[in-house]
C-alpha cells in the first residue's frame, strides 16, 4: 500500500505570507498526485492535479511541484480565504486513492 | 455545472447497515466513475470506493468486505451501503465525481465535483 504524510501538520501564517507544504509518498508515485482545500464544514475542493496542474478557476498563487516521492503546494501569497486544511492525494495506485494525512493553515 | 446532491440516514445503531445516495444533476453520468470518500470527526479523508454507469466498481480493501456500492442510471444516482456498522465508521460520507484527464498520453485522475456531506453517527 502506498502512504502518504504531510508536514507540517499545522503552520501560522499572516496574510500575503508565502506558504508551503509538502506531501511525501512511501514509494515513488510519478506526478499522480493531488492537492484539495477543505474548509470547515465543507466538501474538499481539487486544486492541483498531475502534481502540477492548476484545476479550472483555481487561483494562480496556488502551485505545485515536485515528482517521485516528494511533492510541494505554494501559496504565493495567502489571502483569507486560504485558510483551510490542505490535502494531498495520490492516484498513482488508482482505482485506489491515498489522501495524506492533512495540514491544517491558519491565522497568525 | 455538474451538482451532487446526497441523502441517507444519520443515525445508525451499531450493527445496522448504513445506506446512502448520490443524484447526479446537469452533466454527463457515463463516461465517470462516481466515488464515496468519507472523514471521521476532526481526522482526514477515506476513499470507500467508486462506480461507473455500466457498473463495475472498485473497492478500498479495508472496507470491501462491507461496502456495496451500486448504480441506477435511469434516475443518474449511485448509492452506498455500509454493513455491520460500528462507531468507527461515524463520519461524514462524501460523494464525489472522478475524472481523468490526459497529459502527454497518460491519464491522471481526481475528484473535481462533491456532494454536500451527509454526517453519520452510530451510537447505541
């Protein structure tokens, strides 16, 4: 089974701040990877995609990298509308998804 | 715009089979599969499993032993049934669409359209 693990778990962070997360997987996954937003009491939304894929709509201060086991999501500069729990996703074993564990943004 | 719109019981004694579905409104119902991820209170997010239109389904191993997950393509919904449940499996089940998108000739997926949530808790 393919794992996954976030780090942090939770960072502070101010507005216009840039932030990053970084998502590692236990074998190599190729760019199948995802990132998703939730915020609190809502559905996850898809960000990222192919590890570096901006989704449709989604804003472009967001951005990923990274390929293999290690994989990054950038907010270039964070708004308030940012703060949330960040998840990342590996299809690389679909049809089974993996999600990490999560990392949780929020207000210094 | 594709929208999801879920509903099932809430609450469940332990034991009992947990029974959800999934309308899909305003978009294409074949040619996806169609997922149930769920996250238990203050923890992250499980993939339980997925169906296409035809109906072949793909299942997380951990759960395949209680998980159905079926389709009705004339009214466009798929639905969820969890058996033998126990406060472990007290969350909130999200359905979720899937789709793959080509890039250089291989297919990557992800799930770009969720229903609302439906919180489910099993307590006796």
């Amino acid at each position: 089974d393919i794992q996954m693990t976030q780090s942090p778990s939770s960072l502070s962070a101010s507005v216009g701040d840039r932030v990053t997360i970084t998502c590692r997987a236990s074998q190599s996954i190729s760019s199948y990877l995802n990132w998703y937003q939730q915020k609190p009491g809502k559905a996850p939304k898809l960000l990222i995609y192919a590890a570096s894929s901006l989704q449709s709509g989604v804003p472009s201060r967001f951005s990923g990298s990274g390929s293999g086991t290690d994989f990054t999501l950038t907010i270039s500069s964070l708004q308030p509308e940012d703060f949330a729990t960040y998840y990342c996703q590996q299809s690389y074993s679909t049809p089974i998804f993996t999600f990490g564990p999560g990392t949780k943004v929020d207000i210094k | 715009q594709v929208q999801l719109q879920q509903w099932g019981a809430g609450l469940l004694k332990p034991s009992e089979t947990l029974s959800l579905t999934c309308a899909v409104y305003g978009g294409s119902f074949s040619g996806y599969y169609w997922s149930w991820i769920r996250q238990p209170p203050g923890k992250g997010l499980e993939w339980i499993g997925e169906i296409n239109h035809s109906g072949s389904t793909n299942y997380n191993p951990s759960l395949k032993s209680r998980v159905t997950i079926s389709v009705d393509t004339s009214k466009n919904q798929f639905s969820l049934k969890l058996s033998s449940v126990t406060a472990a499996d007290t969350a909130v089940y999200y359905c979720a669409r899937v789709t793959g998108r080509g890039i250089w000739g291989y297919y990557y997926y992800g799930m770009d359209v969720w229903g609302q949530g439906t919180t489910v808790t099993v307590s006796s």
